[in-house]
C-alpha cells in the first residue's frame, strides 16, 4: 500500500535524527560520565550526578552539593541542565493537576499529574506524559490532533517532565514519588520510539525514579511496526490500543492512521504481542454521543474482542469545540458498558479526571498558542 506524500512527509519529519544539544537528564550515568573523562573527572562522577537529577530531581547544578565548586561552576558554564518552563498550572477539584511547559524552543508540551488516595494500600500517583509536541495522526476527536505536529521530544524532555513535577511537589511534600507513568498525552509515541525507549529506561533506572516496568503504559493509535517493536522489548512495560471504532469506515473517519493502518493490520499486530509476551492488552474506547456509543457500536466491538484476553477502557469523550464530538449521557454508557460485558469483555467506564480544567490532552496548550496569537 502506497503511502500518500503528505503522510511520506510526516513520516520523514518524525523520523529524522536532528543533532541535540546535550542535556544531562537524558544520559545515563555512564554517559555522563564519558561526557565528563575529558575534563579529568572520575567515573564515579556520572553516578553521582546522576543520582542528582533523576532521584532527587534538582533544576540547577548549584544544588549538587558534593560536587567540588569548579566542577559546578563548570556545569553551570556548559549549559547541560535544562529543566522545562512552567507557562501555566491548573488544579481541578479531584487532585488532578495539568502542568503547561515551555520548551527550549518555544514549544509548548502538557503533562498530567492524578493522584489516587487509598486508605488501606500506598498512595498511586499517576503522571501522563506526551511524546511529541503536537501531533501528526490529526484524530478528529482530539484538541492536538487540531494543532498539527511541531517535532519529537528530546528523552531529556520526555524524562523532564516527571523531575520536574516532582521537583515542584518536592516543595510541600519531601516525600512525593511518581509511582505509575502513562505516555498517552501530546504525540504518537510510537512515532518517536527511539526516545520514548530511552525515556523508559531512564525512569525504570534504579538509581533514579526507579518505577517498575508494570507501572508503565504506552499507548499508540495503532502504528503496527512500532506495535512489533515494543514486543520485541526485553521489558515489562504494558502497552494499550487506542481504537475508539470497530470498523475500518468509523475508524478512518475520526483518525486517519487507520488508512496507512487498517482495523485487521492492528489487531493481528495486537494478536503477535499477545503470542510473544503473554502480557495482556489495554484498549482504549472514547465514546461519543451520536458516534461510536449505540447498540450496533457495542456488540461489533465485543464480537471483536470476544475471547481476547484484553482490558478495554470506556472513556466519555471530553467535547472539544470544533471536532464534532459530544460527551455521551450516562445512561447510553452504561448500556455500551452491560452489552460488551455480554459478550465477555473485561471492560470498564475510566474513572474521570480533571474534568474543570480542560482535561482533554492540548486543550491547555490551544489556549495558550491562541492567547499568543491573539
């Protein structure tokens, strides 16, 4: 199947290696130490600068005290340590924050932050991640799919994104940790796999953050050589689907990829993950009222999935002016939510999250992008 130049073009954009400044949140500690040897450091060094950033998440290289002052002042010469720049901070009434950074560039990326409080086990506290600044797949239900595509994110900005939420919370509470990351914000992760690799390493480090490869999610929009890949990885990571159709027609109509990659491209690409990692699958199913949520929508997609040993997540839509797509009631939920249980599926409606402080990923990057350009 012959790929349309526009998507040749994307494709090309994405995944293009451009020379990166150096910047030491997306090295190793042995790379930093390498980085290091000609200035006659010891090795032990990159550990323990290492150790400075990824554990206990300092912006600034003044604050890595055991380093002798020349060292520093060196560091602080070369310009290696770039944290993100908060724009904006919004908290809703569940917990859930949203977290606006300005990159170096200019660009501008979103994180989420959702903590979940339990009273008899451990804190869960969730951060979701993006990948790209912008997006090139342009879903139709989506508020960055309606800004177009900017570039990849550096690892160190991918990684960035959690040290420095940290580093924030760090100021009221000493013991905040990240213990759960879900790559589901800004971008296609699949679509920068090299650096989305590199950022899962460094998280999963255990001299950093130090999270558990089963606390890990990446969800793709169904690139099925990045599909391959990912089940090619020693790891644990979990990966989910987002699908939000049960035919190729519904599908293409609200997310284009489905051209370059048909429903039946990506569920046999699911079925090979399955086969080699045994691990099982999340899907992701944003309902729209009028769409994808009735009856006939229901039943295709458990007959789809009937036997599959996967888990598929209800989302209602967050509406997003100009894409059409409207929140479902409750009570249309519920009956999608009893008919795939009929047909045996392990489904569930998504708890809600952050829903008076525009939730929906970019909708606090469109904001500020229209403010500037006002």
């Amino acid at each position: 199947m012959k790929e349309p130049a526009e998507e040749a073009a994307i494709k090309q954009r994405t995944e293009r290696q451009t020379e990166q400044p150096t910047d030491l949140r997306g090295l190793f500690p042995e790379e930093i130490a390498a980085l290091l040897k000609p200035w006659g450091q010891p090795a032990f060094r990159g550990k323990q600068i290492f150790k400075w950033l990824q554990n206990r998440a300092v912006r600034e290289v003044a604050e890595m005290t055991d380093l002798p002052q020349a060292l520093r002042a060196r560091l602080e010469e070369a310009g290696w340590l770039k944290p993100l720049a908060l724009e904006r901070r919004r908290v809703a009434r569940d917990g859930t924050e949203k977290y606006l950074w300005r990159l170096a560039d200019g660009e501008l990326i979103e994180s989420v932050l959702m903590p979940y409080r339990r009273a008899q086990t451990r804190d869960r506290v969730t951060v979701c991640l993006s990948t790209q600044a912008g997006c090139p797949l342009g879903c139709r239900f989506c508020a960055t799919g309606q800004q177009g595509f900017r570039r990849n994110l550096t690892a160190a900005e991918i990684v960035g994104q959690v040290l420095d939420i940290t580093y924030d919370q760090r100021k009221n509470d000493p013991d905040f940790k990240v213990t759960n990351l879900v790559f589901m914000g800004m971008g296609e992760p699949f679509l920068n796999y090299d650096n989305v690799r590199r950022a899962i390493g460094l998280f999963t480090h255990p001299e950093g953050q130090a999270i558990g490869q089963r606390r890990i999610t990446v969800s793709t929009a169904g690139i099925v050589p990045g599909i391959d890949r990912f089940a090619g990885e020693d790891w644990e990571v979990n990966l989910a689907l987002s699908l939000h159709a049960a035919d190729d027609k519904q599908r293409s109509e609200w997310m284009p990829v489905n051209e370059r990659f048909p429903l039946a491209q990506v569920l046999e690409a699911c079925r090979r993950y399955w086969e080699r990692t045994r691990r099982r699958l999340s899907v992701e199913y944003a309902l729209m009222a009028g769409v994808n949520d009735r009856p006939e929508d229901a039943r295709r997609l458990g007959s789809l999935f009937k036997g599959w040993p996967i888990h598929l997540n209800l989302i209602p839509v967050n509406a997003v002016a100009g894409t059409g797509a409207r929140r479902p009631e409750r009570e249309p939920t519920e009956r999608f939510l009893a008919e795939l249980r009929r047909w045996g599926v392990d489904a569930v409606i998504r708890e809600e999250r952050g829903q008076d402080i525009e939730a929906a990923c970019g909708q606090l990057r469109g904001a500020a992008r229209g403010e500037e350009e006002a």
